[in-house]
C-alpha cells in the first residue's frame, strides 16, 4: 500500500527545509518526517502552509504516504544516524524503493550502504548536495551515484530541482556519476577544491591588508572588479560582499575586523588529503589548506609564540626594503600581482582536484565523466565560478587529458601569471607574511613541470639504509648496491 506523495525527505534542519520547498515548487507533492515531530507540524502550519504537503509522525507513516517505487530522501547528520534511519526504512519499504542520502557521507559508507540496501531487494542512492541553504531552496548542484537503476526513477526530479546553466539556463547542474560511492567522492572533491580556494582568498586578503594597507572599503572596490574577470566566482562574490558589511552588534568598524581567527572544519578537506595519500596522488593544495585551518585553531599558542619568535627586520633593513619595494611597487601594481597569483593558483587547485578524480575512477572502476563534473560544479555550489566552463572545454577536447596544466588555455593562463606569481611568493617570505597555499600551489607546478626531481638522491637513501632497490636511467631492471663497501672512507 502506498499514497499519492511523488517524494519523502527526512530531517528537517534548514537544508532539508529548504530542499523540500523546492521540489514542491517543481510541482511534486512531498511527504516530510522528522526524529522531532514538532519540526513537522512548524513547517506544515508555516512555510509549508497552503503548499502540496504531507506531514507525517512516524517512519511507517512516511514510507506509506509516498506512491511507488518510493524516493525517499535523508538530510541528516552523516555516519551513524544514516545507518539508523535505513534500518528503520527497510521493514516497510517493498522491492524497488529508492534511499537517498543527501549528506556529506564518506563515500565507502555509501558503498557499504548500497551493498546492504541492494541485498534487501530496494536501490540506494549518495547524493553530494552543495550551495548552502539558499541553493537547497533556488537550486542546488546535486551529484548522486550509487545504484544506477535508480537514476531513471529521480532524473527528471532531481534535474528539475537543481540550479541551471548555460546560455538559456537550461543546463540542470545535476547528472549520474556512477556506481557506488561516486557521488559523495565527487562531492567530497568539491569540498577539497573549497578548502583550497577559501585558503587562498585570505592569503590574498593578508598581503594587500598588510602589505598593500588596503582599507576594507578598498577591498571591496578589488574584489569587485576581480568578479567582473577571469576570478568570477560566488567565493570572491561573498568575500567582496564581507568586506561592506558594518559591526551588527553595535560596535564601531567593521564586523571581519571583530572576528576571531580561529577556523572551523567538518572534516571533508581532510578526508580528501587522506584519500589523496592512499592513492599517492599529490593533492598537496587541499592538505595545506586544512593545515592552515589547524594553525589558526592554535590561537593561543600562536599570541604566546608571537611574543618571543621573531620575524624578518623589513623595516629597519634597507635591503629587504629595497626588495619590498621593487617587488610590490604601488598599491595598484600589488593588487594585479595578487590577482595573477590567486588566478594561477586556483588553476592549480583545480588541476589537482581533477588528477584526484581520475585516480579515483581508475581504483573503484567508477567511468567519471570530468567535462560533466565540471558543469555540476558551474552553478548552485560553493566553488561555482566562471572558467568551469573552461575546464568541461578542455575534457571535451581531450577525455584522457592528463592535467588541467596541459591544457592549451589553461598552459597559456599560468604562463601569463608566472611572473607576479613568484613575485608575490617571494616578496612574502621576504616580509614574513605566511602564503602556504600560494607556495603549495606554485612548487607543485614547478615540480611537475621539471622532467627531473632530486629522487634520484631519495632512492639513494632509502637504498643505502633498507635495500629499497632503484632503477637506473640507462639500464634496464632493479638494482641494489652494497653502498657501505663502495663509500669513500670518512676521514678520521
């Protein structure tokens, strides 16, 4: 027995809220539970009044609103919680029942949980959701994976509901990635590359603050004109918008100034670091980022170090002076070089998300579609920005291409900014301003761009110590040396 409800959604915080008023806004009658039923009844007498609604108070009462093959959509907390709710779905759900998750799941528990579900004779669905509650309501990027004969079931609802691009915006921001656990590592990816982008954003913002003395005001007028280019994008979108905005608990100044520096993380940039390890793919943007985010959290060992530890004497140096100046020149020349470098290393943030996906595909098997995740990316998430449109281009051209770097445009767009690049780079080291995410992003490019590394001298090492083998660079095969036997009799 089932009702008439095209579709189930349980967990009632602000994204399951707002996902749920969107798909009704689509035309679909939608069937809404929560743990705490109170959370029904508000959004029945209150947002949802009027609207195409069903409120329910118990599991079996939701499954048995929603006509068949059943949709039935979790928001809640990741891990355990997802586990519980499945185990009390499956008793009064019937063959061919569809389980979505639209958490941030660590994509083997959905691989685990599409097994399970499978076994019970229903499809299971891992959903990336990404855009924040606004996208929940207007249209998010959605990236589901896992069981795909439940794709002919959700696409025209799931694609209804997601944002749109393209010329005519008809372009849903929403397409099967694969089997298994490919939506969420998608997803999980995203969260990398927003990890990397939000790092740079502020080591842009320290050095035209701190070195170029910028006033908030004046960083708005950057950061506006930066999302009229090549940095268009809703990070630097909100970022210009942060810098207008006015102390909102009565003080004088602005509120960015009155924040403490202390981040917070929910662990999906260091799922992607640990992942990128396991792989051996060096996603060395996303693991710096999340680094940067764990030196920030030692706020008070860092007031007590800041006390005693002392950084380069600039200004009482004529030298490095002279060093400032010739690099950061006027105010309006440090803020091009800032852009330049930011743009070079964003590009490189990206390149890096994308080897990781293709790692990834190989290992589990996965067939990922790059252009295609790239237009999810374009529109409703969090690292939406123009030149994605250029990165579908560039896997349209090539499928198989390697790295975003090799890429004509994107060859072409680095070369262009290398120079203010390493200018940028140097003159913070020079002044002791800390850029890690800039100097990451700029030794990953200079070491992937150079066709011979010092790992001569590491496999060397790991030689002389463990018998590690190496091989040579004019023979064939494995070869050990007996480097004690051969060495050069340390003077006495």
């Amino acid at each position: 027995m089932s009702g008439d409800c095209d579709f189930g959604l349980i967990g009632l915080a602000v994204m399951g809220e707002n996902l749920a008023l969107n798909v009704e806004s689509r035309g679909y009658k939608v069937a809404v539970y929560n743990r705490t039923t109170s959370k029904v009844d508000d959004l029945i007498n209150g947002r949802a009044a009027g609207k195409n609604f069903v409120g329910t108070h118990s599991i079996e009462e939701f499954v048995k609103s929603v006509k068949r093959p059943r949709k039935l959509m979790m928001l809640v907390k990741a891990g355990p919680a997802v586990d519980a709710i499945i185990e009390q779905l499956l008793p009064h759900c019937e063959p061919g029942d569809i389980i979505i998750d639209g958490g941030n799941e660590y994509f083997e528990h959905t691989e685990r949980r599409v097994k399970q579900v499978e076994e019970a004779g229903l499809l299971y669905v891992g959903c990336g959701v990404s855009g924040g509650e606004e996208g929940a309501l207007k249209g998010p990027s959605l990236m589901p994976g896992g069981s795909a004969d439940a794709w002919p079931h959700i696409k025209e609802m799931f694609q209804s509901i997601a944002a749109k691009v393209g010329p005519n915006d008809d372009i849903p921001c929403c397409e099967w990635l694969g089997s298994g656990g490919a939506g969420n590592y998608v997803k999980m990816v995203h969260n990398g590359i927003e990890y990397g982008d939000m790092q740079l954003i502020c080591e842009a913002y320290q050095l035209l603050s701190e070195l170029g003395g910028l006033s908030n005001e004046e960083l708005y007028d950057v950061f506006e004109q930066w999302n009229d280019g090549e940095l268009q994008s809703y990070l630097i979108e909100i970022t210009r918008d942060i810098f207008s905005v006015k102390d909102d608990q009565g003080g004088d100044g602005f509120l960015v100034d009155k924040i403490l520096d202390v981040a917070g993380a929910k662990g999906t940039g260091k799922w992607m670091s640990q992942l990128a390890l396991d792989l051996g793919v060096p996603s060395t943007l996303v693991t710096t980022a999340v680094f940067a985010r764990g030196l920030s959290a030692q706020k008070e060992a860092r007031v007590r170090a800041s006390e005693k530890l002392n950084g380069p004497a600039a200004a009482s140096n004529p030298e490095l002076q002279a060093i400032a100046k010739s690099l950061a020149g006027n105010k309006a020349e440090l803020v091009e070089a800032v852009r330049q470098a930011l743009y070079a290393s964003k590009i490189v943030s990206y390149a890096q998300g994308f080897v990781q996906l293709q790692a990834a595909s190989a290992e589990h098997g996965w067939g990922l579609d790059y252009g295609a995740a790239a237009l999810l990316w374009r529109g409703g998430c969090i690292i939406r920005a123009q030149f994605l449109d250029r990165i579908k281009e560039a896997f349209d051209e090539d499928p198989n291409l390697e790295n975003l770097l090799l890429n004509k445009y994107f060859e072409d767009a680095v070369e262009n900014c290398q120079e203010k690049w390493r200018k940028v780079v140097a003159l913070a080291s020079v002044m002791g301003i800390p850029v890690p995410a800039f100097s990451t992003a700029l030794c990953y490019y200079d070491g992937y761009r150079m066709a011979r590394l010092p790992a001569n001298l590491l496999q060397a090492q790991r030689d002389y110590f463990g018998a590690h083998t190496y091989q040579r660079t004019d023979k064939e095969g494995t070869f050990h040396t007996e480097w004690l036997d051969l060495r050069k009799a340390p003077k006495a």
